[in-house]
C-alpha cells in the first residue's frame, strides 16, 4: 500500500490533497516554487485541523502529528524515496506533460504518477509518459474536506497492479468512488457544479477564520 505521497501544485485543490494525506499517510512532501510560499500552505491546511479540534473530531496533539508529517522543497529532493506522486498544477495539457517528463527521471521506477485533471483526457497526458502502467488519474472533488468523493480514471496501459495499489491506500477512508470509467456528461456536469458551488463557500468561510 502507499505510505507517502508528494503534492505539486498548493492552490485550493492542491491543499485540500496535502490536508487527506497527512491525516492518513506517514510521510507527506509539497513540492513548491518558492520557500516563501510553505508558510501560506501550511495555515491553511492548519485550519482544517483547527477546524476539526474545535468541533471535537481531533485532539489538538493529534492534529499536531499530522502536520509534523508534512515536508516541502524546492528542489524536487528526495522524490526516488516516495510511493505516489500526484499533480494539481494549471490545467494545461503541454504543462502537464512536461512536469511528468521531469518527474519521471526523479523518481523510482515503481513510483505511481497521478494527475488530479478535471478535464483532460487521462489518454492524452499519458502520450509521452514512458512508464505508462503507472499513471492514472486521481481526480479528487473540491472542497476535499467537505466532499469525499473520488474518480480514479486509468489510460489503456494502466496495469491492475497500479489500480489495486491506489485502491487500497489508506487515504481512501471514508471516501466514495467515482468509478473507474467515464462518468455520464450530465452527472459529471452535476459534480462540478457542486464542487465550484462548494469551493466558493469553503473559500469565503477560509477568509473569515
């Protein structure tokens, strides 16, 4: 099962990821641009946690332990030592493609590479990604705290392997499954508009803390 995870890409979505996996996995790494940046991440993953205590779902050391799980660099350090690696960068499919170009000479060659694209095609991203069955996408709903639902998408060489391995992760807890084939257009459009609906509201609630 995966054990740790590193998380490019700290928009909503991007903390949103950081704050699941640093309450289940051990060993969560944000890959960022700049340093000045990590400070802005972490209180705003740290008000999930706050948010958590207060309401009594999580003790204050407890939420502490999470957040002492999380890491970050500059300089994609570290990556060969990391299970799963997921992207929640721009929406843009050369962009894309290029982080996994880099990716893939950093990392060991068991490492699953996922993206969390709400509208590419999986196929399209995995074009020119050389190891093939280890790519998918992940593509989690936002606000993710608010809203456990997850669509795990495979391109034609995903390998069942890579499929039961994200399955099993510990991370799953309490979230439901998209499936793993395309969703109908007009439930999808359904889903997004509740996710943009969501995010609005989890935003304005984030900057009234």
């Amino acid at each position: 099962p995966i054990s740790n995870a590193i998380i490019l890409g700290n928009g909503v979505m991007g903390k949103g990821i950081i704050w699941l996996f640093s309450k289940y996995l051990k060993d969560v790494r944000i890959k960022i641009r700049d340093i000045s940046q990590a400070n802005e991440i972490l209180k705003d993953v740290s008000k999930i946690y706050d948010y958590l205590v207060k309401s009594k779902k999580m003790t204050k050391n407890e939420a502490d332990l999470k957040l002492n799980k999380i890491s970050y660099t500059e300089d994609f350090i570290g990556f060969k030592n990391f299970d799963f690696i997921i992207e929640a960068i721009v929406e843009d499919e050369n962009t894309k493609k290029q982080t996994y170009a880099q990716i893939e000479t950093l990392t060991n060659e068991n490492a699953i590479i996922a993206t969390n694209t709400s509208s590419i095609s999986i196929e399209k991203l995995s074009s020119e990604v050389k190891n093939k069955e280890n790519f998918l996408g992940v593509h989690f709903f936002n606000p993710v705290n608010l809203m456990p639902l997850v669509e795990v998408i495979p391109n034609s060489n995903t390998s069942k392997e890579t499929i039961n391995k994200v399955l099993s992760s510990e991370f799953w807890q309490n979230v439901t499954f998209a499936g793993l084939e395309e969703i109908r257009q007009d439930l999808r459009d359904l889903m997004y508009l509740a996710e943009n609906i969501c995010g609005r509201w989890t935003k304005n609630w984030m900057s009234c803390r």
